[in-house]
C-alpha cells in the first residue's frame, strides 16, 4: 500500500484528497495543511516510488488508471467513501484518473498547474526525455525540465522544492514515470470527456505558460469546467501563491459540499 498520512478534524468533517505530482511527494503540500485540516480531514498520499512509499514493481502495461487504483486502496483501508480532491501538475491526471475510474467516489476536483494537452514545444521535450533517459543521470534531465516549466526567479522555491524531493528517486522509477508520457495525449482527450459531469476548477499560474492555452480551451467548451488564472505565478502555484490557491480551492470545494 502507499505511504500515506491523515490529519483527522472529526468524523463528520468532508475529506480532502492531495495528489502531488511527478518527482514530489505528499511533502510538497506543506503550506496548504495548516489551512485545510481546520475545516476538513485531510489524505495525504506519496503516489508510486516516490516519498516514503516503496517502489512497488510495475508491470507491462500500467497507466495511470493502475496509480489511480493505489490511492483508492488508500481511500478503502481508511474507509474513506467520497472524497474531494486536489492535485498538482502530473498529479491532475492521476486525479482526473480517479474521476474517470470511480466516479462515485470523487465529490469535486481542484486542478493545480493542470497538464490536460501537450504542444509541440512540450511533444519536443518529452520525445527528447524518452530518447536519453536510460543514457544520462536523471536528475540533470529532472533538472532541465524543472527551469523549462518553472524558470523564473519567482519559482526557485517551487522548483527546489520539487527537485529535492526528486533526488529521493531511483532512475528505474524516473524512467517507468516518465514513459508514462507516452500514453499521454490521447488519454488526456478522453479524460476531459469521461469527467466533465464532476464538479472541476483548473487553477493555473498566469506564468505557467507551456500549459494554460488548453486548459483555457476546455473550459470554454464545458460549462462544468472552471478556470481561475493567479498572476504573478507559475505552474506550481500551491507553492507561488499559497493563500490565493487556497482560498479558490476552500470556496470552490465548499460549493460542492
């Protein structure tokens, strides 16, 4: 089972669910704890090889919908029957994933730094990833993509924090999570079809710029779809700006109550 850890308000109080993203572990949400266990129980998990969860053996042929089943094993062991969630970066598409498989089980959705398309820019950088990940350390790649997404002075301490966290990695679970990319664009175009009836918000960074255009797009198209834009911010923006991502995501979460 994964590492998880829980912060109890009472048993009547809503669940929050935090999925972090590739390379960080539940630790990334540090400044959001202190502001959500007063109004809610609060799940924290270390999704697969990363954090304190051990790097189960993965199998030919896992996706996303097989990480989305380890957290509900999570959810089951805790008897946690609905739950709102909030993910961050590849985080959103585990949690998009939960969504899909176990729509029942998911109250509301809150996307930070939401990865719902990828571009050719992106396309480029992945492809380049998937070419010389068995060939150079992964972290000096973890690192490039890190300034790439995240290049600002503003986001050194989103960047650092994420790329700290990674370190904890071994390459043989950088190299299985990043050909997970593979998979990526046409899973994402069903994911915002199979989805669109859970109650959603994409809260994006105005400087996150390789991925607020879809993200835009899809929320024109689906009126169930919110999209919230911080500025001055960039893709990880629980950590730029804590308090705004926050307060969007409190009144956002307690609208689907």
């Amino acid at each position: 089972m994964l590492y998880y850890k829980t912060y109890i308000k009472d048993k009547e109080a809503p669940w929050i669910t935090f999925i972090h993203g590739a390379g960080g572990s539940s630790t990334i949400w540090f400044k959001q704890i202190r502001y959500f266990r007063k109004d809610f129980n609060i799940l924290l998990v270390d999704l697969r090889g990363h954090g304190k969860s051990q790097e189960d053996k993965w199998k030919k042929g896992d996706t996303f919908g097989h990480l989305a089943a380890e957290v509900i094993e999570v959810c089951d062991h805790l008897g946690i029957e609905k739950t709102h969630v909030i993910g961050m970066s590849l985080g959103t598409i585990v949690s998009q994933s939960l969504a899909d498989r176990y729509p029942e089980r998911v109250q509301s959705l809150v996307l930070g730094g939401a990865i719902i398309a990828l571009d050719i820019r992106t396309k480029l950088l992945l492809w380049l990833g998937r070419t010389i990940k068995r060939i150079i350390p992964f972290m000096l790649l973890y690192k490039l993509f890190a300034y790439i997404i995240m290049p600002r002075k503003t986001h050194e301490e989103s960047r650092l924090a994420f790329v700290n966290e990674a370190k904890k990695m071994s390459q043989k679970q950088f190299v299985k999570w990043f050909s997970l990319t593979k998979l990526i664009n046409p899973y994402l175009s069903h994911l915002q079809v199979s989805t669109k009836k859970i109650p959603t918000i994409f809260i994006m960074g105005s400087e996150d710029y390789l991925f607020i255009p879809p993200v835009k797009k899809v929320a024109e198209e689906n009126s169930n779809f919110k999209v919230e834009i911080i500025e001055n911010c960039g893709h990880v923006c629980n950590i730029d700006q804590p308090d705004i991502f926050n307060d969007i995501s409190k009144r956002f979460i307690m609208s689907h109550a």
